[in-house]
C-alpha cells in the first residue's frame, strides 16, 4: 500500500540545541534505514519549510501508523496521509 505523508516539524523554540541534534540525527538514520528497506519509498524536502513529502510502501495502515510513530520527531510534527493507488495510465508496474 502507497501513502503520500506531509510531515511538518516544529520544534519548540526554547529546545536545547543538543537535543534538537540528537533528534535529527536519530531521525535521519531511522529515515535512511526505512529508505534501504523500501519502506520509505521517497522523501523530498520541501523548500522554504522544515517539511517534507515522502511516500511510504507498507503492507497496512496500521505498519504505517507504527513506523510514523517511532520516528524521533513525531511528537514535534504535523502529520497530514494520503492513501494512494495506481493510476491505470502509469507505466509504472511497481505503482501498486
């Protein structure tokens, strides 16, 4: 199952900047493993925001609700998904 996930971090301005690197660290190497897994399928930075699009590839809603859960900023983020499925004009066979 494919879902599209705007996720949007703010993190409190009075957060200890050694925290703050800590939590972005930890989320970059959870994102990257996700990523080797196939998991996280695709994550685009948007430009001019501390967000991001990302497509996730899991078998349920629930796999995806346990992996946007673990992620170190979740408690810091605004999260907006979108279930997905393939276009019938996709050349895309891997589109499913």
């Amino acid at each position: 199952m494919l879902f599209h996930v705007k996720m949007t971090v703010n993190l409190p301005l009075d957060m200890n900047p050694e925290r703050a690197a800590q939590l972005k660290a930890d989320e970059k190497a959870l994102a990257q493993r996700l990523q080797e897994q196939g998991k996280w399928r695709h994550l685009w930075r948007i430009a001019g925001l501390y967000a991001n699009y990302s497509v996730f590839d899991v078998d349920s809603v629930q796999e995806l609700h346990d992996l946007l859960m673990q992620l170190p900023l979740y408690p810091y983020m605004a999260i907006k998904v979108t279930a997905m499925c393939r276009h019938p004009s996709s050349i895309r066979e891997d589109d499913c």
